[in-house]
C-alpha cells in the first residue's frame, strides 16, 4: 500500500531551517522562522506563562476531558480579546482549535460542509500553508492582487477589481493584521470599502488573526476584525495565541463563527463541535487554560501585556533602524516601507537571485520571496544586513 505514496514537496520555511542549522559560519543570520526572538536570539516563555504555568501546576486537580469545544472560559476570554462588544455574544459560536492552523482548517472544513462549491479568494500572496491545506482538500481558490511590489504597500486598485468577480457564496480569506508574508496592510478606510464590496456581493468574509498585538497595539490590531464582525451577516474568525502568548507549541488557536441570531449560533456551535470530534476529538487544553488565566487576572494580564508591548515595541524600532539604515547607504527612499509594515514580516521585494547571494555571501537566510523576519534582527544584525542588501546590488 505505502509504495503508491508520493513524496510531497518539502516546506520551504522548514528546509531554509535546516539549512541554516547545516551552515557552519558563526555570523550567520536566520531572518527565516516565523518565531519571535529578542535580541539574544531567544524565544522567551512570557513571564504572564510562567506565572499561570506555576499556579495551574498548583491548583489543577485533573486531567479529564474538558469538552468538544473546548473551555468554555477560553471561548469567552477570547471573543472579549478579540472582539470586545462589537458582536452580542450569543451570535458567536466558538470552539477551542490545535493552535490558528487547527482554526484555520476548521474554518475551510465548516465552508465546505456549508457550501461544497465554494470559492475561496486569497490574497496574492499569502501564507503558504493557506494553499497548500486548501489544495489538500480540493478547495478551489482565486487569487485576489494585495501587494504593490513597487511600494511596498497594498495594491488596493487591483485588489478591488479582482474582488469585483465575487459571486454570492464565496468566502474571502483577510488577514486581520500583519499580513503575512508582506507586512503590508489595508488601512481602516480601505477596510471600509472591502466590507462595502462584500456585502454588496453577497460574500462572506473569513479572517485569520495570528498576530494581534504585534502590529499597532492589541486594541488597534483587532479594530479591522471588529468592523467586518459588526458589519456582515455571517463571518469566520480564526485566531491563534502561538505569537501573542509565545506558545507556540501548546497549540492553542480559535475559531469564532458570527451569525446572525442565536438560532444560528445553535448549529454553528454544534457544527464546531462536530467538526472538533471528526478531526481529533478535545483540543489541547492546557495552553488554552493559560490564557484564560492571564485574561481573567488582572495582575497577569497587565504583566502579559506590557511584555507583548516591549515586544511590539522592539520590532517597530528594528523596523525604523533598518530603512534609516538602507536609506543612508542606499541614499534612496526605496525600502522606507518597512518602517510602515507591521508585524513580524517585511516582503523586500528583492530578486530570487539576490536572496540567494545574501545566502551564499552573506550568511543570511530568508525566504525566496524575500521575506525577512524582522524579530530575527537586533541592533547590532540591522546594519550587517543594510549593508549586505546594498552590496548584492538589490
Ligand atoms: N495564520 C497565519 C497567517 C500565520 O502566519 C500563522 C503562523 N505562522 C498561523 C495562522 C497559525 O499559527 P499556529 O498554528 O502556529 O498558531
């Protein structure tokens, strides 16, 4: 049986990993990984974790079973992280997820078992796993234009008009915040008239929000995914706490599904939970217990979130430091676009040929597209890396 196996194509974040881990040069630079790192290079536990670990070591008396969906006070920290008051509570069904890819499958699961023809629009480009688990299942996908490679901002003219061939049904895949890979972002106008444009086509928004509080602040983060949330009749939202919490391996996600009225709420919230029980019964519990700790503590959370803060923080400034940088070498404004990105990500915009010379002359890895992580700078890296881009001629 196993010989009619096919080798599947191998995950270009995970070999550039693998490879920099292979490269025996000390000045080497990973700017690959999606991870946080502070400017020793390490991905911190948070102290807010630390503490909620120590006192759920404590007062945990049992490992059973929580249920299908999860948590029940994870659901209800979460929907007020996310969307405050911007939807009345018993229009959302929501259910505990194996980290923001666990809710971002069960999102596409969910739209396919509502609509088996669906169309699923996504941003051009976006984060690879979005094709790969859509194609996986047979979804069919339309590329919508996002990004502006000469700007280094939205392509908002192309993406409009790309999005003018909605038809009623589809769904239309945003990123909440910090898009991923480009780090670049709508502005809330703009936000505005894609919310116009969905409801006028009759399609239904899906959001994945993986980095609240690492672009302009926790509250400013989530304000896009509240208009849409408070304006559409139906959406899903997939969020994650891998980034914000710095749990990634907990793999602790949600997916929230906005309906119109509690009726609806009902087969939402039983859906979830069917959806959670053909796939891998209970989520994982124990991160998701965490975070309902922090958000439910008062003392936790305002540790939690002036850590998350500093860390929002540190990249901004990382960001300032490297266009300053690249324009004083440069003497061009032609990367002044990567102090306005936002999020762990900046899309360069370099040639393939370039990224690989970096590589190969420089020791600095990053993705094909030129994707850098910007966490994976510190003070120190920015100029060695400003100066390598100008030396490769980019
Ligand atoms: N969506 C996007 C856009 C992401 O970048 C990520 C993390 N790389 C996720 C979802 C999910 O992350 P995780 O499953 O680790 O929570």
């Amino acid at each position: 049986m196993f010989e009619n196996l096919q080798a599947q194509p191998a995950d270009k974040i995970l070999a550039l990993m693998q490879a920099f881990r292979d490269d025996p040069r000390a000045d080497k630079i990973d700017l690959g990984v999606g991870v946080y790192r502070n400017a020793e290079g390490i991905t911190p536990i948070m102290r807010a974790i630390k503490s909620a670990e120590h006192r759920l070591w404590q007062e945990q008396t049992s490992k059973a079973y929580v249920g299908l969906a999860g948590d029940p006070a994870f659901a209800d920290a979460m929907i007020r992280l996310v969307l405050n008051n911007a939807v009345p509570r018993e229009n959302i069904a929501a259910a505990a997820t194996p980290g923001g890819t666990g809710a971002v499958r069960q999102a596409f699961e969910m739209i396919r078992l509502a609509n088996p023809d669906v169309r699923i629009f996504v941003s051009d480009p976006t984060w690879p796993n979005h094709l790969s688990i859509l194609k996986f299942m047979g979804v069919e996908t339309v590329a919508y234009r996002y990004f502006d490679s000469q700007s280094g901002g939205v392509d908002f003219d192309g993406m409009m008009a790309d999005l003018g061939a909605l038809r009623k049904g589809d769904v239309v895949l945003l990123h909440g915040c910090c898009h991923n890979p480009t780090g670049a972002n709508m502005n809330l106008v703009e936000w505005q008239a894609v919310i116009d444009l969905l409801n006028d086509k009759g399609a239904v928004p899906m959001i994945d929000l993986a980095y609240q509080g690492f672009g302009d602040g926790l509250e400013a983060d989530a304000k896009p995914t509240r208009m849409v949330a408070s304006q559409v009749p139906e959406c899903l939202i997939a969020t994650s706490c891998s980034k914000n919490f710095g749990i990634y391996r907990e793999r602790t996600g949600m997916l929230m599904a906005v309906s119109r009225n509690a009726d609806a709420t009902a087969l939402n919230q039983a859906t979830l939970a069917y959806l959670n029980r053909q796939d891998y019964s209970f989520p994982p519990d124990h991160g998701a217990r965490l975070v309902s700790m922090i958000l439910n503590d008062s003392a936790l959370r305002a540790d939690w979130t002036s850590e998350l803060e500093e860390m929002r923080k540190t990249m901004l400034g990382l960001r300032e430091q490297l266009a300053g940088e690249l324009q004083r070498l440069s003497g061009s404004d032609r990367f002044g676009f990567i102090a306005q990105h936002r999020g762990m990500f900046s899309r360069l915009g370099i040639d393939p040929e370039k990224v690989e010379k970096l590589r190969a002359d420089h020791g600095i890895y990053m993705i094909g597209d030129s994707r850098i992580n910007i966490a994976g700078l510190n003070r120190e890296t920015v100029p060695i890396l400003a100066q390598a881009i100008v030396d490769v001629g980019a």
